[in-house]
C-alpha cells in the first residue's frame, strides 16, 4: 500500500522505463518530426476537409480515448474564449496524446487553432510522426498489409499478427524506414487486437482460430482508415498539427514555454488526459506504473508517485494553462498532495522567474460513457475534469456538475490521505 504524500517539490520527470529493454521500440520515433522541434508559423491555411466536424477523426482505437468528452471540452474551451483573459487559443498541447480524438475533433470544428501531439510510447509517437509528415507511404503500406494479409483472414492474418508483435527493425534499417516500419506495425496491431491494446496478453480479434463472427479484419476499413491518415497529413500541411513529439509529459511541458514564448499565458492551453489510476498498466504500453505495461496485474500503488508528481507540477510549474480529465477517483479533489487546492501555488522564485500564476483550478464531474477495454462494450462512467482557464468562464449545470468544497469534505479527505490508489474508484 503507497500512503499519498506529497513528493519534493521540483523531482524529476519518470523516465519511461517500458521503453527500455524493448528491442526496436526506443528509437522507433525521433523527439519531434523533423531533426528539431518546429518552430512557429504565424500563418495557417482554413482547415477545409471532409472530416473536420467528423465525431470520429482519428486512424488508431484506442482504450478509453476521449471522443465522448470532446463535445464538453469544446463547451469549456469555447466558455473560456467569452474571458477577457484568453480570447483565442492558438495552441492545444495533448501531452499524453494516445488517439488524439480530442486534439483532432477540436482542432477540426475550430475550437482551437492548432494542436501539438505527444507521447512517451514511441511506437505511438512513430505513427503519429508517420501519418504526419509521410501520410501517402503510410496508407500504401497499410493497404498492401490489407490486401495480402488482414482481407484473407485466417491462418494466413494471424502469421502476419505473429510477425508485426515480435517484428524489430533490421540493424541496419535507416531511421526514416524504422520509422515507417513502427508506424505500420502500431496500425496493424491497433487494428487488429482486441480493444486496440498494443502488448501484453491481449491476442487478435477473433482469437487465434478465428472461429467467430468478428475476425481478425473487422475493424479494418481501408478506406476509413486512408481517409484519416489523410486527415493528418493534411492538418500538418497546414501547419493546424504543429509537430508530434515523443517525450515524458514533464519534457513537454517544459519544452513548450522553450519553443512558443510568444504564447504565454494564456494562448495555448494543454490538456491532459494521463492513464487512468486504476487500469492503466492493462491498457497502455507506457503507463504511469514504472514497470512499464507488461505485467498481466497493474499494480496501482506503483504508479501513485507519479500521479503525485504530475499533480505537483501542474500545481506548482506549469506556465500556461491547463485542462486536466481523470478517472472520478475520490482521492483526487480530496488528498492534499492531489487536487484538493483551489488554487495554483508556484514558489516565489518560479512566479518570479518563469511567471508562473495562482491561477484557480475548477472541477467538474462530466457524466460520460467509454470503453477501457472490457468485454461489455461502452459503459456509463464519470469523468472527473480540473482546469485552470478562468474559474468565472467555466459551465456549470447537469452536464458539468460542480464538486462540494473542499471543506464539506474534510472527513473523506482525511481518509484519503491515508490510503492507497489501490482502493477501487467509487465509479467503477
Ligand atoms: C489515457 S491514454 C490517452 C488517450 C487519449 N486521450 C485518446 O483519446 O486516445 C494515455 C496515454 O499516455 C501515454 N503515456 C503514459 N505515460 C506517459 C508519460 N510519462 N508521458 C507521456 N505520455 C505517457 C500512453 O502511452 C497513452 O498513450
């Protein structure tokens, strides 16, 4: 059991460590799409495509991707431009970006001018890099994997499943082609695995005999699948997806300030959409738990730490702001070391330096329903979701459900200072 305590301020961003040991996966994505992260452009063309105010825009399922909650964070993005003190924001940073379905729904229906991607997982971080930026390769690669494997099905989809799983870069595979290669495999194997999941246990849809009626191949279009990764090479080509980086979220919220000073405060906003505190060592090759995704059992006490070290940083460092959705666990607007704080509070040093604010984080409970890998389909779950875009902007009705203050709760807080992530959420 890991009793909740606040970690020291400053403490260093978890290294990813499922990503060391893996063969052909460190390297597989570069830290940014070019040899340095991209600069800023000033001008960007009208986003004109056919899938822009799509529901579904993104080419990868992934489990517990944000389609569902879109809608209402472009309800409190667009609340938030009513402020005088934001007005436009002309940068999303989606630091834990898996399926990127909010980033791309919000840059599409022009909630946001841009978005930039983000993600610990190379693998994931090497498709979103390839659909970018090489688009037309990617969707020639993906339709030969459809036409000679996956549109069979059978024993002859399954080997190429076997091949993609245990696939590692040639040695001296050039790091454009590596790169490629990766991004084809995270498709082929997002595709073709049951919920999407990328390692682990988790084996091809329709099981290794394919003896049901949803085969290896049933969520495979290649036509939907074209049209989204053209989705993607076109919002880079007009500069609306500003890069894809492949770093630990702690890098990408320092690195942003670095490269777009000309946007703080309060033009880019980040949202954050970390794994969740109870599965995501299931669900996620990268997850909070620092022994990476591969253990069957996800130990929740492991990845406290780092929940708490993200906490402490949006509380006390980030230098814009921030839009955070979580699983509705308890302990999160009850533990000090948490969220429990109305307010941002930098130290002097850093509002000095950096121009950190005390800017006032609101919560809301959005009622909402997912997948998170089960067998039972969607599910009504609640989405817990902190901010700190203008307190007086922010909705508050049925669908955006205020949460009692702090100091109605003191008993429960007070219980949950002392135990564990482990406990399971009251929502489960
Ligand atoms: C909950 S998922 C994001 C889902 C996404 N919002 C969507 O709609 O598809 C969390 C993501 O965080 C990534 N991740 C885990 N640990 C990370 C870390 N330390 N830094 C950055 N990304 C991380 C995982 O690889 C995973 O893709």
């Amino acid at each position: 059991m890991t009793t909740l305590k606040a970690p020291p301020p400053n403490a260093a961003a978890p290294v990813p460590a499922a990503v060391q040991g893996l063969p052909g996966v460190a390297d597989a994505a570069g830290s940014a799409i070019g040899a340095t992260e991209r600069g800023w452009q000033a001008e960007v063309s009208e986003i004109e495509h056919p899938l822009a105010h799509s529901r579904y825009q993104s080419p990868l399922r992934y489990a517990g991707a944000k389609s569902s909650l879109s809608p209402v964070l472009a309800r409190v993005l667009l609340a938030a431009k009513q402020s005088r003190e934001v007005r436009s924001i002309r940068l999303l940073v989606e630091p834990f970006a898996g399926g990127a379905s909010a980033s791309l729904r919000l840059v599409g229906d022009g909630v946001v001018d841009r978005i930039l991607l983000a993600d610990a997982d190379p693998l994931v971080a090497a498709f979103w890099q390839v659909a970018a930026a090489d688009s037309g390769r990617l969707i020639d690669r993906m339709r030969g994997e459809w036409s000679r494997y996956v549109s069979h099905g059978g024993s002859r989809a399954v080997a190429r499943w076997d091949h993609w799983r245990s696939w590692t870069p040639p040695r001296h595979m050039v790091a454009k082609e590596r790169r490629l290669s990766s991004a084809v495999r995270c498709l082929f194997l997002n595709r073709t695995t049951f919920s999407g999941i990328l390692h682990g246990r988790a084996g091809p849809i329709g099981g290794r005999s394919q003896q049901t009626p949803y085969d290896i191949g049933c969520r495979w279009n290649p036509d939907a699948v074209e049209e989204r990764i053209a989705f993607i090479g076109y919002l880079y080509g007009t500069g609306r997806l500003v890069d894809v980086w492949c770093k630990d979220w702690r890098a990408t919220l320092d690195d942003v300030p670095e490269l777009y000073p000309q946007l703080l405060p309060s033009n880019v906003v980040a949202y954050l959409d970390p794994p969740y505190i109870d599965k995501s060592a299931l669900l996620y090759r990268i997850s909070f738990d620092p022994a990476g995704g591969y253990r069957a059992r996800a130990s929740a006490a492991d990845s406290a730490d780092l929940h708490l070290q993200l906490a402490s940083y949006l509380r006390r460092k980030a230098q814009f702001r921030w839009l955070l959705s979580y699983d509705a666990h308890e302990s999160l607007t009850t533990s000090r070391a948490l969220y429990r704080a109305t307010r941002m509070n930098p130290s002097r040093i850093d509002q000095l330096q950096l121009g950190v604010r005390r800017w006032t984080i609101s919560k809301r409970l959005v009622a909402t329903r997912y997948s998170a890998g089960g067998r039972t389909g969607k599910r009504a779950a609640e989405e817990l979701l902190l901010t700190t875009l203008p307190a007086s902007s922010i909705p508050t009705d049925d669908g955006l459900r205020p949460i009692a203050p702090p100091g109605e709760r003191d008993h429960a807080a007070d219980n949950a200072d002392r135990t564990s992530f482990s406990g399971s959420s009251p929502n489960a």
